[in-house]
C-alpha cells in the first residue's frame, strides 16, 4: 500500500509536470503547422514573455497600482511585447527566407535564439525575478487511503487547469474562426493557400503571436514555478521529446506527449534512478521519444509522411 | 583572367580526375599549406608580427584547426549524407574519454564472468585513433534510426546521443578514473619518442592530422562512396532505386563522420585543453559545429574550414571591440550585445546566402575568370 501510494503520488506528480512541458510544446506545434519552421526559439520567447510580465508587474506594483489591475496591465504589455517580436520575426528573419529548406529555416531561429536571449535580457535585466501568480503550496489527498496520502502541488493543477483552457480556446480558434481556417490552409499547402487569397505573412504573424501568448502563458506557470531568469530557456530543450513523441503536427500530440514524457521521468527517476545513478531525467525522456520514433516515425499523432518521386 | 585554366590540356584520365585539375588551385594550395607548414613556426619562433606572442598561436590558430577537422566530419554527415545531426558534441566527447581511457590503460572487470578485460597503457597516436573509432562504433549505433527517421526529428533524434553521453561522462566513474573532481588530465604528448610541448610543437601536431583527413576526406566525398552518401542527401527514394543502398550509405556516412568528429575530439582534449570535463563537449559545442558547417556551405571541405574560421573569431572580435574602442559598458551588457550581434550576423547571412561561404567562393571563382570583363 505504502509502494502503491508512492507510485500515485510519483505518477499524478509526473502527468502534472507533464502537462506544463505540454504548455512549451504547443506553441512549437503551432509554428510547425503553420508555417513548417522548427522553431528553436520557443525558450526564448518564454523567457522574454516572463521577464516582461514580471518585470512591468514589479514596476505597476512598485508605482501603488492595485494589484488586480496591474497583473492584467503587464499581462496586456507582455502581449504586446509578444506581438513586437513576432512581427520582427515575421519581417526581418522568415520573410525573406521564404521557400529555404528546413535546416536553414532551423538554423535561423537559433540565430533568432541568441538575439532574444540578449535582448530581452538587456532590456529587461538579467537576475532572478520571482513571480507569484499561483499558489504553490501543496494538498494532501486520499489520507485515509494512503498513509500520508498523496501530496499534489496546486501550481501544478492550475498549470493543467490553464493547458485545458489553451487547447481548448485553440481548439475553437482552429476549428470556427476564419483566421483559424486560413491558418490550416496554409499548413496544408502554402501555394495553393496562397492562390486562394490567403496573405501568407499576415497568417504567419498570426501564427508566431499565438505562439508567443502560448508562451506567455507558459510564462506565467514556469515562472512562478522557477523564478523568471535565464534557465527557463532550456525548457525548450524539454519539450522537444515531447514534440517527437506525441508529432509536430498534433495539438492533441503535444499533451499525450507532454504526459508521457512528464510520468515516464519521473517514474524513471523514482524507482529506476537510484539503481544506475541519479539525473537519468537528464535524457530519459529523448531515449524514450527514440524509442516511439523506431516504431513510428512521425510520432504518436503526427501526420503520415507520405513521400513522392 | 587571373584564374583561366585555358591551356591545361587534360592527355590522361589520371590527370582529368585529378584532385585539383586546376594548375591555379595546385599553386595556391601548395602555398597555403607550405604557409602553414613552414611560415608560420618561423613567424612564431622569431616573434615576427603578428606571431609576436603565442597568443594567436594558442588561442585561435590551435582550436580552428580541430574545430575544422570536426566541421569536416559533421559536414560528410549533415553536408554530403544530409542527416542532420544535433549531437556531434557527444562523439567528440566519445572521441576524447575514449582516447583518455586507452591512454592511461582499461581495467574493465566483468563480474558475471569471472574476469576482467586489462589493456596497458597505450601509445598517445594509437589511443587517439582508437578513441576515433570508437566514436566511429557508436556513430554507427545511433546512425541505425536514420534509416527510419528523417529530416528534423532525425536531428532531435540525435540529441538523445548527446544528453545521454552528457550524462554518462558526468556519472560513471569509470570514465573518468575515479577523478572526485570530474575533470580529467590527458597524458603526455609522445609521439614515437618525440613529446610536444610547446604551442608551435602543438599547432604542428594538429595541422599534420587536419591536413591528412582533410585530404582523405576530399577523396572520400569525390569517390564511389561519396556520391552515394549525395544520392542519398538528394533523394533517398531515387537512390534506392537506382541501387543504392540506403543501409551501407547511412552508416558509413555515420562512421566516418564520427570517426574524423572523434579525432578532432580527441585532439580538442588532449592538444587544446590538456586537462577537461564534459562541459567541454556540451550541446553548445554541437550547434557550434552546426553553424560552422551551415554558415561555411553544406557539401564543402573548404566551407567547412571558412565556417570553423568565422564562427570561432567572430566572439573573439566582438569581445575585443567594444575594449578596443574603449566604450564604458558593463562586462554584462557586453555579454548580452555579443549574443545580439552574434545571432543577427547569422541571420543576416542565412538570409543572404543560404549556401554558405563556400558558394561565395565558386562565385567568386567565377567572376575570376572573367575578370577584367563583366561577362
């Protein structure tokens, strides 16, 4: 019984912290679709999305705004923030790399990584900001089942609470408005997309703001969880098992992955971990994602790559 | 004008397939490596600008030439096979304990058979080398998914190689003979009775292997073997038909590129670091070499020596520049400019020439042969 409560405990705590890998996942996925650029830069634009919250949240706060008001002020300006980038992106990065295969599209959003890693940081400052959004004391639950019982962080919760909401507000947004359509027209086939009188870069705007308020919103959980400072831009190197396991094209993909990921580790680390040495979190879940890809290339949910001659 | 090889008549096969069928690019290659050769341990020994110190010697004329070699391996992989790969930091950290290990002699006891593999101690030439190959065995056992994934999940696919070796030098012990520190001291440079020390000694070493690889990967890339890796590069589908097959083509790209990647990290322990921990060969080192290969031009040896040369003294420059000009900025907002301009240079020349240097060069060549004469 006491094995069995840690193993729900380890497991409910892994789906949980999956769910917020998920979070740093989708606005990949949303790029991806889009556009087929695999964008490097989502850590980044977390980062630059969190110290722009927190850092005009501390100003609002220091200068006697109320606190409700100034949280949704920062909130509006961090948005705005996000949109300014993902114009600058859109301009002055990917526009003119237009029809470049898939490499040096890559290979420019790592470029795009450094500048935003040096300029959010220099506008913005470089130390660790705490933000506190959420609660982040912890429950017990099941005490008369589990000696102890199970102990779940609420930040956690809100964090999978908050990834519903987003895949279902992005659910709809894809599925009844009309930007949403265009915007699968055009990750279906961008020629045709834009025969029919799709504006490509407008859509592709579009695509990188809603990656970037999926960032922000990835910002305001990790942050409160982490403190915002620099480290929240390798969260792009954890969601990227995420991605293949669960297929770059698949919202859906991005939260089973997302699961996967987050309750494989953790198990891993809890009961497999002390027997070959601690940290195999490290790699565990791209030894995992390697493991999905032998059996099916294009991730769980990922479309079928279909090759012609 | 300057570069016309009208008059070169070509009288045998041999000389038609020849390495450098032109007379120019002979001369010019000659000079460059009797340059490197012989020019710059005089320009150093008499401390002769700009050799004036050890400085350029050891800081950056010493790592372009491994970072080169690496970027020669990586781009027979990502360049001529086109399978890109994210984790080439880990095959010159393989390259580099494994070297280690067979330098200072392997105790590996297998319990569950009673015994024990003992090898003594082996020559510094003869580790290097085997470090090299055995980064060659495990390139081949992460090359096996290339044979199902492709393209971009193939490269985070690679990224497993590096966590998990990241991990691996970090943890097991045994790599690193039990140093409670982590960071390990490479044995004496001793070369059939010869030790090299000093940096020029060093910098002579690495060219000696830089230039023998380079050249035999050059024949590589031209030969049977190199045309099937760009069949595979530009279709894989095609090439299957036409006979290829796409199981010996992947994983002889993955060996080879591994086995000159696993020198190259061999040599950036022992030669360049001397002593090291496995921060060295991090996921910035693979993206390093990634840079170097996509800004230097796919599918090129030279590119790839332009690209090392770029990447490398590109932060040099912009760390100097603002103490140069004796602007009053703090040592962080200094950080943080460098990581701007650093990451616009790359933008800006992804964007201007997607094909890297090496494309300007063969266009540069081309308006040579022109030359006084727009066309």
């Amino acid at each position: 019984m006491v094995l069995l409560g840690q193993f729900l405990e380890v497991l409910v705590g892994g789906l949980l912290a999956g769910v917020l890998y998920s979070l740093v996942a989708l606005g990949f996925v949303l790029i991806f679709k889009a556009s087929g650029v695999f964008n490097f830069a989502q850590g980044a634009m977390v980062l630059l999305a969190g110290l722009a919250l927190v850092r005009s949240l501390d100003f609002l706060v220091a200068r006697g705004f109320p606190l409700w008001s100034s949280i949704i002020l920062a909130l509006c300006f961090a948005g705005v923030i996000m949109a300014i980038t993902a114009w600058l992106i859109e301009r002055f990065v990917l526009g003119p790399l237009v029809n470049q295969d898939g490499l040096t599209l890559f290979m420019s959003t790592i470029g795009a990584t450094f500048i935003l890693e040096g300029a959010s940081q220099m506008i913005f400052g470089s130390d660790v900001y705490p933000l506190r959004l959420f609660p982040t004391d912890a429950w017990f639950l099941f005490e008369g089942l589990f000696p102890g019982g199970i102990l779940v962080n609420k930040l956690d919760v809100w964090g999978g609470f908050i990834a519903g909401i987003l895949v279902a507000g992005l659910a709809v947004f894809f599925q009844r408005t009309k930007t949403g359509r265009a915007l699968r027209a055009v990750a279906d086939d961008h020629a045709a997309a834009q025969s029919v009188g799709i504006p490509i870069s407008w859509i592709w705007f579009v695509v990188w703001l809603v990656a970037g308020l999926v960032a922000l919103v990835a910002a305001t959980v990790w942050g409160t969880k982490l403190g915002v400072q620099f480290s929240i831009t390798f969260l792009a190197l954890k969601a990227l098992p995420v991605l293949i396991i669960g297929g770059f094209t698949s919202v859906p993909g991005a939260i089973v992955g997302g699961l996967i990921v987050g309750a494989g580790e953790k198990i891993a680390e809890v009961f497999l971990g002390p027997h070959i040495g601690g940290g195999i979190e490290y790699w565990f879940a791209y030894v995992l994602a390697l493991a999905v890809l032998l059996v099916r290339p294009q991730g769980l949910f990922g479309e079928r790559i279909i090759e012609r001659i | 004008m300057l570069y016309r090889e009208a008059g070169q008549f070509k009288t045998t096969y041999a000389a038609d397939m020849a390495i450098f069928p032109i007379r120019q690019d002979r001369v010019a290659l000659a000079l460059l490596l009797a340059f490197a050769f012989v020019g710059v341990p005089l320009l150093s020994t008499y401390h002769i600008w700009p050799l004036g110190s050890d400085y350029l010697l050891r800081a950056i004329l010493l790592p372009f030439l491994i970072l080169a070699l690496a970027a020669i391996g990586v781009n027979i992989l990502v360049g001529y096979c086109g399978q890109i790969s994210l984790g080439s930091g880990a095959f010159m950290a393989i390259g580099a304990y494994s070297a280690y290990k067979f330098g200072t002699g392997v105790h590996l006891p297998i319990a569950w058979l009673g015994t024990e593999i003992s090898i003594a101690p082996l020559p510094v030439l003869a580790s290097i080398l085997l470090g090299g190959l055995m980064a060659a065995i495990v390139g081949i056992l992460f090359g096996i998914p290339s044979l199902r994934i492709k393209g971009l999940y193939l490269a985070v696919a690679t990224l497993a190689a590096q966590f998990f070796f990241d991990w691996v030098f970090l943890r097991v012990k045994w790599f690193t003979n039990y140093a409670p520190s982590g960071s390990v001291n490479a044995p004496d440079l001793n070369f059939f009775g010869v030790t090299f020390h000093t940096p020029i000694e060093r910098y002579l070493l690495c060219l000696i292997f830089v230039t023998v690889f380079a050249f035999m990967a050059k024949n590589l890339v031209r030969g049977n073997l190199g045309r099937q890796w760009m069949a595979i590069r530009d279709m894989d589908i095609a090439a299957e038909l036409m006979g290829i097959r796409p199981l010996y083509a992947k994983l002889t790209a993955f060996a080879v590129s591994s086995f000159i990647v696993g020198i190259a990290g061999a040599l950036w322990a022992f030669v360049y670091l001397g002593s090291w921990e496995p921060l060295a060969f991090s996921i910035d080192r693979s993206l390093q070499l990634l840079f170097m290969v996509i800004i230097g031009g796919l599918g090129s040896i030279l590119g790839s020596f332009l690209g090392a040369g770029f990447i490398l003294i590109l932060p040099i420059m912009l760390n100097l520049i603002p103490t140069e000009l004796g602007v009053p900025l703090s040592t962080e907002t200094i950080t943080h400019l460098e990581f701007i301009i650093f990451g616009s240079i790359i933008c800006y020349l992804l964007i201007k020439e997607p094909h890297g240097f090496a494309r300007l060069w063969s266009i540069g060549k081309e308006k040579l042969r022109l030359w006084p004469f727009p066309y």
